[in-house]
C-alpha cells in the first residue's frame, strides 16, 4: 500500500518512518519522495531536513530534533517543535521524541519521521514505533539506504566480490566485548560505525581481539556528501595517518564516521574504485553570477561534476519604464501585427507571460504566429508557458545562431514581414540588423530593464574576496563588472572561466587572470571546460604523487600562473 492511500484517523493520523540514507538526496527512494510529498509535518534532525524538505510541499510544518546538549550521557535525541500550531506560549517545547511524533499526527496528520540511514538501523525509532502502537497511531516504514552500506560505496570499497567474505556491522558505540571478540577472531570484512576520534580505540579493539595491525583500513567523514574524505591507513597506523592529515586533534572530533576493515579496502583497490572523490570538480564551491531560476541547469550540472554551485544574481530584472510600447506590441500579436515573435532570453518570456496575465491571455495567443527562441533555456521556458517554438537554433545558440537559420522575408509566402522582438534595454543590436537585411520589419521593444543586483551577503562578500570559492563562472561581460561592483573582485586563488573572448576581456580589465575560456558561447560548454580543468589538475597532482586540493586549500603564494585552456 502506497503512503499516498494509507489510511488516516481524524484523530490519530499517520506516521511515516522515513530512512533519509547517508547524505546524498539523490539516494531517497521513490517511496520518500512520494511520502515526502504528502506529508503535513516533518520530524528529523537538522542535517536530515536539509535532505528531504526538497521534496516536501510548500508550508509544510517541521520539528527539528536534535541530541539533547545537557544530557551528553545517553545522547537521547530530544525534539524542538518550530510549528507554530504546535506551541502557544512562544517558548520552544523540548519533549519526549515518541510522544511529539504522535502529538504532530493528531488531527489527522500526516507525519514524516525522518531518520538518517535507515530506519530499521536507527537506535531509537523502534521505540517510537512501539508507542505508535500503544498509542493506536498508525504507521509505516519507508526503507532508506543504510549508512554502512552506501558510505563505503561511495568511498569506493567494496564489502564483497567474487571471492565472497562475511561482512560484520558494528556500532562502536553500544559494541560489546564479545562483539569485538567474534568480529576480531573473524577474517571478514568489518563495516565499524563511529566518530573520528574514536576511529583508533575501534581499531585497538580489533587488534587486541585477534586482527593483525597490519589489516587494510579505510576512515570515510560526510559520506555520500560533497564534503566527503576518506583516508586509507591499517588498524595499527591510523591513529597516525589521521595525526599526519591533520585531522585529529579536532573539535570535530565527534563527527560519525564509517571505517571499513578488511582486504577489500585495501588503498591499492580503492585508488582504482573511488569513483565519488575523483571527479573533476569534487568539493569545489563554484561562483553562479546568476539567479536560481536561470542558473538551474547549469547547477545541476555543476553537481554532477562535484562541484558545490553557489548562485549569486549580479543583475535584477525591471519593468520597463514606460510601458506603453509593450502593450501596443502585445495588442498588435493578437490582432495578427506580426508574422513572427522573437525570444531572446527566459527574461524576455517572462515579461510577455506576465503581460498576457495581466491582459487575461494565455498560450493560445500565439495561434497563427511562428515562434523563435534563441537557445534550450529560452525554448524550455516557452514550452513550459504552452508554446512550442518553429525555431530554435541548430548551431550557435546565440543571435547570430538564430539568424544563420531564420528564413529570408518571402513576400509569396509570408503574409505578413513584421517580427515582434521583445528584449532587455541593454541588448545588441546585432539581431535586429540581421533581421533587416533578410527583408524583415522588426518592432524592437523593451520588454524589461537589466539593473545591477543588491550585494550579496556579508558572508558571500568575504568568501568571494578571500579565496573561499575555488571557481568563478563568467557567462557576459556585465556579469564580470556587476560582481565585481556589488562584492568585490575575486581572490587570485580562485579560477576564472569565461564564455568567450569578449568576456575574458572584460575580465582582464579588471585584473582577473583568466584560467578557463569555453570552446563555444554556451553556458553548458563553459561548465564542461572547468571540469576538463578540474580533472588536468587533479592528474598533474596524482602524477607528481602531491595531495589533490581544491584551489581554495591552496596558500596564495603558492599560486603558479596558469595559461588559458580553450
């Protein structure tokens, strides 16, 4: 039974609990994502909100939970409901973890009680189940992917292959002694989940119960996660290895780590499996002078890339200032003015979209007139609007693309030779030249103004000045002067792309060193550029046998100059 048609009570609702896997959002099953999607009210702790709450509605409630700071002795999680139908005096309640998930599914609810990992491995959501029972709420269990079995995964080491090998769990933390004794005197691979600062004590233990310290080892942080680390060491020198990494001593020493113990984490074969940690931009934050909406794919691909894509709008979008010329140009396509309408941007669509919602109008406007649009971006905001474009360009998405493809004005076939074309105040004349030429009557009008951006946060302004992103991405000339002009100019340690040489220009102007240029303008181009960059850095330090950093690791003058890749 799906969680969509499970039945609720008016008074006791629904519980589901929900394994939100090691880190990744990717990994949630198709399950919790439908869960997700129909839940009123989200229990988990701050980290599993951060993973699940994207696929939650909108004006969903949540409770963040989170283990108890005064009672370091059981580490018992304790909720703090934040749903302000849930308190009345102001003043956050800190109770009972059972008792607040049965009070959330009262009136009919429909609560998720998300767990990292999985919920069959949690410490505590058996108990919560039980007093689910005892309290006749009804509930179901949404497997997620356990933290032992996808960190390792992840890591790149394998628990078993062909030659086949026990696999032991253990939780360091509740393991006794003669848990340590059965999995020591065992030859099977070890899965130990602990913290980082007690990595060497699990590592004693195996070595006093009968393992030799010689034993492969690997030690995993943030699994599944962008802030992934994995160090390969034996039971007897990881104390050391994590010594050396500078790892340890730490104030986050306490942080769950996964360590695996066995021939299969061996470094020879993870050095050939680690699949996560070697791609090219892996951990890199990357600068977006974009806004979400436009930036949306291009940070999904950045993610794909390991990259950690940080959006910044450096422009803001206007009306135009007087918007008479709009309107009349809006009139004019629906009483047939026009042959052909023009898209040169998501903006520009965005602009008509909202004009035609203020005049009532909807896709069905365009019946009758070809539609052109510069790029995917522009095609994919139109189709989403209703509208399927006749054009979009074959080659360069660009304007001059756009005109290599648009037919010349033929007075047989074409009944009308005006082309409406609604585009920013500040855009080239280069589209309306072309078209001319070809025979065509354009109305050019300011479908919206471009202005500067409002500067970013306090935060975001130091990390772009002070080495904190590793990589900038420059898709125009004005996105280069308005970041510089709302946050400053970029830290020499970080790398500079550009989508052509226009851009490169403009950033050399402004005493940017350009590290990377896109073999074509296109912002898909210019984010596999960086990566190629990435993946030619990573090899020149695996090559050299140096530790592979991120630019931001790197001291300041420790910078080479680097020539521009194309």
């Amino acid at each position: 039974m799906s969680p969509t048609t499970f039945p609720t009570g008016p008074e006791h609702g629904h519980v589901t609990f929900l394994g939100a896997g090691p880190g990744d959002p990717g990994l949630l099953t198709l399950r919790a994502v439908e869960a997700l999607a129909h839940a009123d009210v989200l229990v988990a702790e701050h980290e599993v909100l951060d993973v699940v709450r994207t696929h939650a509605r909108q004006g969903v409630s949540e409770v963040h939970t989170d283990a108890d700071p005064s009672d370091p002795g059981t580490g018992a999680p304790q909720l703090k409901v934040v749903d302000g139908a849930s308190t009345t005096s102001g003043v956050p309640a800190v109770r009972d973890a059972a008792h607040l998930v049965m009070e959330a599914a009262r009136g009919g609810r429909r609560v998720v009680r998300a767990v990292t990992g999985d919920p069959g491995l949690d410490t505590y959501a058996a108990e919560e189940m039980l007093a689910c029972v005892a309290a006749g709420v009804p509930f179901e269990v949404v497997p997620g992917i356990a933290n032992a079995v996808g960190v390792p995964a992840y890591a790149g080491v394998p628990l078993r292959d062909a030659e086949g090998a026990d696999v032991r769990f253990v939780d360091a933390r509740t393991a006794s002694d003669r848990c340590w004794t059965e999995v020591g005197a065992s030859d099977g691979t070890v899965v130990v989940s602990t913290t980082l600062d007690s990595v060497a004590a699990a590592a004693g233990e195996l070595v006093s119960a009968g393992r030799k310290p010689d034993t492969p080892m690997t030690v995993t942080i943030a699994g599944t996660t962008t802030r992934q680390r994995t160090w390969a060491a034996t039971l007897g020198t990881v104390a050391q290895t994590l010594k050396q990494a500078k790892v340890l001593p730490s104030p986050d020493g306490g942080r769950p780590v996964i360590a695996v113990v066995g021939e299969r984490s061996a470094p020879a074969r993870r050095d050939q499996l680690s699949w996560f940690e070697s791609k090219p931009l892996f951990g890199w934050k990357v600068l977006v002078p974009r806004t979400k909406e436009q930036a949306a794919s291009l940070s999904d691909q950045l993610r794909s890339y390991g990259a950690v894509p940080s959006e910044v709008p450096t422009i803001a979008v206007e009306p135009p200032r007087t918007p008479q010329q709009m309107e009349r140009a809006v009139k004019g396509l629906v009483t047939g003015r026009y042959e052909w309408i023009a898209f040169t941007s998501v903006n520009a669509v965005k602009a008509v979209r909202e004009k035609f919602e203020e005049y009532g109008l909807d896709a069905r406007a365009f019946a009758g007139i070809k539609v052109a649009a510069v790029g995917e971006q522009t095609a994919n905001a139109l189709i989403a609007f209703g509208v399927k474009p006749d054009l979009v360009p074959s080659g360069e998405q660009s304007a001059a693309g756009l005109l290599e493809d648009w037919p010349p004005y033929d007075p047989v076939f074409d009944p009308i030779d005006r082309v409406f074309l609604p585009r920013a105040d500040i855009a080239t004349e280069t589209l309306v030249a072309g078209l001319i030429e070809l025979g065509w009557e354009v109305d050019d009008v300011t479908a919206y103004r471009t202005v500067r951006a409002s500067p970013p946060p306090a935060t975001t302004r130091e990390a772009i000045k002070g080495g904190g992103f590793d990589a900038v991405l420059f898709t125009s000339s004005s996105t280069v002067r308005n970041l510089v002009g709302i946050a400053g100019k970029p830290h020499n340690v970080t790398v500079i792309a550009c989508i052509g040489p226009a851009t490169a220009k403009t950033a050399e102007e402004h005493g940017l060193r350009v590290d990377v240029m896109a073999p074509e303008p296109s912002v898909h181009k210019l984010a596999e550029a960086l990566a190629d960059f990435g993946l030619r850095r990573r090899a020149s330090a695996v090559e050299a046998g140096d530790p592979v950093t991120r630019p931001s690791e790197r001291r300041p003058g420790a910078r080479r100059r680097r020539s521009t890749s194309t």
